[in-house]
C-alpha cells in the first residue's frame, strides 16, 4: 500500500479516537475505490485521504465491499481500522458527517470581515457568447461615484491582511478605467491586495496588460474559449466584425504569460466542438510551449449539465484531458481536493465574499439574476431578512442523504445550476482528479493545482 495523501488533519482531529476491534464493522460508504491512470485505488471523501493498492490489496478491499469486515485480516484491513475507514455497522454516516461539518465551521471560522471581493464593473460584453447565461441582462457600466464607494466599501470591511479582488461580467476589460479607479483608490489607502480576472481577453492590449500586473496586481486570468478558430467564432457575436478576435484572445494569453499572470484557459464545451481540442491545444503549443503558468481547463456548457447528455460529455471530456495531458499541457483534476470543503461555494458563506454589481449592490453569488441583493456599498445591509436567509444553516437536500459521494459534493440546495445524474459525473471528475494525483504526486503532501473558478458561464 502507498499513501499518496494523508487525512486532512482538521477532520483527523476531530475524528478522535477511530475503532480498533475487528467484528461489527463495515467499511464507509464514503469510501471510493476502482483503477485511475492504470492504478488500483481507494480514497476517502470524509477524510480526503488516498491511497494506491496492490493486487493482494485490491482483492481485501473486495472482501470489505462484500461485507466480510469481521474476516477481512492483514496490514491493509488494520490500517483501515486505525483511520476509521471501516465504522460501526449501526452509524448513520450521513449524521455522523453533517455532525462533523457543523463542528468544523464552529471550531475554524472565518476571520471578521470580507477576504474576496467580486466586483462587476460591468455587465456589457463585447463577446455575446450565444450560450451566456447573462442572456438578456440588462447592461450597465459602474460610474465613477460608485468605483469610489465601492473602493470605500472595500477597505472598511475588508479582512485584516491581504484581500483579492475577482474582476467579472459581462467582459470586465469592457470597463477597464473603472479597475484602474478602484485599485488606485485602494493602494492610496495602504489596502494590501491582488487581483484575478475572468475575461474572454479580446480586450487586451500591451500597455493594459502592464497597467493590470502593476496597478491591478493581476496574479491570475481566466480565458474563455471555445477551441480551435471556427468553433471560437461560430460561438461569438462580436458587433466589431472586421476584427481578428481569436487573434486577440491568443495575443492576450501570450501578453498575460510573458508578464508572469498565471493563466488557466477554460474551453466551454457543447458537444459540437470536442473534436476541435486537439487543433487547438496545437495552436496554443506552437506559440507558448506548455509553460508552468499555463492551465487549460475542459467545462460543459451549463445548458448541457442538467441534461440527459451530462455524463456522456463528462466521459468525453476526460477523455480529451488525457489527450491534453499526452500534450504536455496542465490540465487540473478538481474535485478531490486535500481539504474537506466546509461551504460549496461562496453563495453559502457569504459572509467571505462579497459579490458586488455595477450599481453597487452586494449579493453572495456571481449570478446576480437569481437572487435578491442583501444591501449596497453605500449604506451597508439594508435587507436583514435576505441576510439571515443566506447565512442560515443550509438544509441538506433529500436526494443527498444516501449519497456515498456527498462529502465531496453537498450541494448548496439554493443554486441555480443542477447536474444531471450528478453522481456519475461527480464520480468521474474524481477519478480524473484521483489520475491526475497518481501521474503528478503532490510534493509534501499539498497540491499544486489552481482549481478553475466556479463560475458559471
């Protein structure tokens, strides 16, 4: 048996002391096991912990899963035992976790104050994507006076330390004074932060990519795609159409690279265009190599992932990730982080992130559409009710309850976006993530890899 990862130690402590005798156990639901990159493995969704088998390994791990815990002998059946991977065959594990998370958030909360700021400077684009979500959504520019109290806003209520600031749309670079007014107001006040960027990068030039690491101390971009250059432009609707705009978005990423921006170019996929990766991997190659900086990241559209097609396309993306990966490109695996996750996103913590708009109305989740603003930068919270209403402890939904996948999943029962057969396409983006860990193992014990933000266009 190898140990590629070890039990997030917050869980390990709060775990206390696991079962040691041998009858009247079972091994976890939570437990995950099955061959990833040509390895056999077993990995833990409470404790995140994984480890790579052996054959003899392997058929004990069989033994488990057919219920023969109390005959179940050997090095690997006594590990199990000491990291509480076999439990008592009474517990209710759906109980046992919710128990565990409510202790986690008790015992590590959050610091007073807000760490992220997403901020939409505006909701205009020049891409018009034909399968945005913003569809329909009315385009608005933040003035001046609302830059200045929404940089105001940030430093009364920013966290002590360090903050980061995630500049969205719309296409944020369609507002790009509006950044350079917040930031400069902010570094005048002493506010200690950086910045990230989700754009389509068509936008960007020389003298505002040196404005955006100097100014905007932009550490990070999210390029939005859609593969090689007929699918890209068969997908957009620029009104500018005597301009080269997969020219630009390829420029942006070589002008973002070659300043140090570490850039994860996120291809949406529908289906039509998979086999187009491929070519335009190559082209990505053949201008930039595969540096450290870069990551390409393969999404389904959002029409698509609560649709009969979810699984077929999650199936084909992996396999596409393999290919990329044959390439010699970073292609992240995601969902089996070393930590176990205490919110699923900022929209059930929003006490850590606020999301701001181009009037200045705070919201807790980057799809301002579906929900209802709990205050504005000027006057702070101005609808306690929607405040006690995201801040509530969340219900689990029913159709989590038994799912052996849930402590990597529990999904924030207020969100918008479902996943079709959510349990195969999450089992599957584990053993991407679990391929990924065996091929690149991380170094003392952490991952290196930037997860792709969630967001949902």
């Amino acid at each position: 048996m190898k140990i590629l990862r070890q039990a997030d130690p917050r869980v390990r402590a709060l775990l206390g002391v696991p079962e040691t005798r041998a009858e009247g156990l079972r091994l976890s639901r939570f437990v995950l096991s099955g061959v990833a990159g040509g390895q056999a493995y077993m990995a833990n969704t409470l404790t995140r912990q994984l480890v790579l088998l052996d054959g003899d390994e392997a058929r004990t791990l069989r033994r488990l899963r057919d219920g023969e815990a109390d005959r179940a002998g050997g090095e690997l059946a006594a590990w199990l035992r000491r990291e509480g991977w076999l439990v008592p065959s009474d517990r209710d594990e759906t109980a046992f976790y919710l128990q565990l998370l409510s202790l986690l958030r008790d015992v590590f909360p959050s610091k007073p104050g807000f760490k992220r700021f997403t901020i939409l400077p505006t909701t205009a684009c020049n891409a018009r994507c034909v399968y945005c979500f913003e569809e329909g959504f009315r385009s608005v520019t933040m003035t001046d006076d609302t830059a200045d109290a929404v940089a105001d806003f940030i430093i009364s209520s920013g966290r002590d330390g360090r903050i980061s600031l995630l500049w969205f749309g719309g296409e944020p670079l369609a507002a790009h004074p509006v950044i350079t007014r917040i930031c400069g107001r902010l570094r005048t006040a002493g506010v200690d932060y950086v910045s990230g960027l989700i754009s389509n990068g068509t936008l960007l030039t020389a003298p505002l990519a040196d404005e955006a690491v100097n100014g905007w101390r932009l550490q990070s971009c999210q390029i939005s795609v859609d593969g090689r250059k007929d699918d890209y432009l068969a997908r957009k609707r620029f009104p500018d159409r005597s301009a080269d705009h997969y020219e630009r978005m390829m420029e942006a990423i070589g002008l973002l690279l070659a300043r140090g921006v570490r850039v994860a170019v996120r291809i949406n996929c529908d289906g039509e265009n998979l086999d187009g990766i491929a070519e335009y991997a190559g082209d990505l190659r053949r201008r930039f190599g595969t540096p450290p900086l870069l990551f390409l990241h393969l999404h389904t559209i959002f029409q698509l992932q609560d649709s009969e097609r979810s699984v077929a396309m999650q199936e084909a993306l992996r396999r596409r990730s393999d290919e990329l990966r044959s390439m010699g490109f970073q292609v992240p695996g995601s969902r089996f982080k070393p930590n176990l996750k205490l919110y699923y996103c900022d929209a059930e913590k929003p006490s850590r992130t606020a999301v701001i708009d181009p009037e200045g109305l705070l919201y807790s989740c980057e799809n301002i559409a579906c929900q209802k603003p709990w205050g504005d930068v000027r006057n702070g919270m101005t609808d306690p009710e929607q405040w006690a209403y995201l801040t509530r402890e969340t219900p689990l939904r029913e159709m989590c309850r038994d799912c052996g996948l849930l402590p990597s999943c529990t999904p924030y029962p207020d969100c918008p976006h479902r996943t079709a057969s959510c349990r195969d396409v999450t089992r599957i983006q584990i053993e991407d993530s679990i391929a990924c860990l065996i091929a690149n193992p991380p170094s003392d014990g952490a991952d290196e890899e930037p997860e792709e933000r969630n967001d949902p266009c």
